[in-house]
C-alpha cells in the first residue's frame, strides 16, 4: 500500500485485489496438498 500521506487506493479496487490474493493462495494450498507437501522443481 502507498504511504498513509499519499492517495489510497478506494475500497473496490482493494477488495479485488484481496479476492484475487485469496484465489491464488487457495489455489496454492491445493497444489501443495495434492503433492503432499512437497515443493518440486520445475526445469524449463
């Protein structure tokens, strides 16, 4: 977040953007419980 003297974002914008964090970390909760906990490393 900026600064408390700088301009804050409004409401909507922060709500979404907590929606979408709390999408992503479901999301990564269930990957990790499909592999048992187990980061692995992916080679590209």
């Amino acid at each position: 977040m900026p600064p408390e003297d700088e301009q804050q974002p409004d409401s909507a914008l922060k709500a979404d953007f907590l929606e979408d964090l709390a999408n992503v970390m479901v999301t990564a909760r269930r990957s990790l419980a499909d592999q048992r906990g187990v980061i692995k490393e992916l080679i590209t």
